[in-house]
C-alpha cells in the first residue's frame, strides 16, 4: 500500500503549511527523517502489536463459545439461576449508578 500526497493545487496554503506538509510525508509523520518510509522512499504501514491481541483474544472467545455450545448440545451445561439473577441485578444496580454520575 502507498500513499500519495499531492501539494500542488491546496487552495489557500500557505507556503509553510506546504513545506511542513512536505516534511511529514517524507518523515512518516514522526517528524523523523526516514521513519515509515520503505525501500525507494516508499511509506510502510506496521500494525501494533493490539492487532496480535485482538486477533489472539477473537480466538480464544471462539473456541470458549465452541465448548460452551458443545457442553450444552450434550446437556452438561447447568446454569445456577441464583447466580444468575445476582449478576443481572448486579449490573443493572452498577450501570444505574454509572448514568446518575
């Protein structure tokens, strides 16, 4: 992926707002010079590392889901409806103090 930037033709810049303009795409927008910036002066994207985690926890909560589902199809999954209504009125009770703040 690259990304063009064209200075020519901004109504209304001014010649700094054009020279800081062409500053930051040679910089990456880090405001260091090289950084982003591939082999041939090409800018690079580079997700963080809270793309990995997310795709990491998507997983997991699948497979937990998966289990879930199985545990119930073969009825081993029991739900104690006291716990159950404790944890609903628990919530409704933190989330209506939450909009009264």
């Amino acid at each position: 992926m690259s990304i063009r930037i064209y200075n020519d033709g901004l109504a209304g810049a001014s010649a700094l707002e054009n020279s800081r303009a062409e500053q930051l795409s040679r910089t990456g927008g880090t405001g260091k010079p090289g950084a982003g910036a591939g082999p041939g002066g090409e800018d690079q994207v580079q997700m963080s590392s809270l793309s990995e985690a997310l795709t990491a926890a998507q997983s997991q909560r699948a497979t937990n889901v998966q289990q879930l589902a199985a545990a119930y199809q073969s009825g081993h999954y029991h739900v104690d409806s006291t716990d159950v209504s404790r944890a609903l009125v628990s919530h409704a009770l933190e989330a209506g103090g939450a909009e009264n703040d």
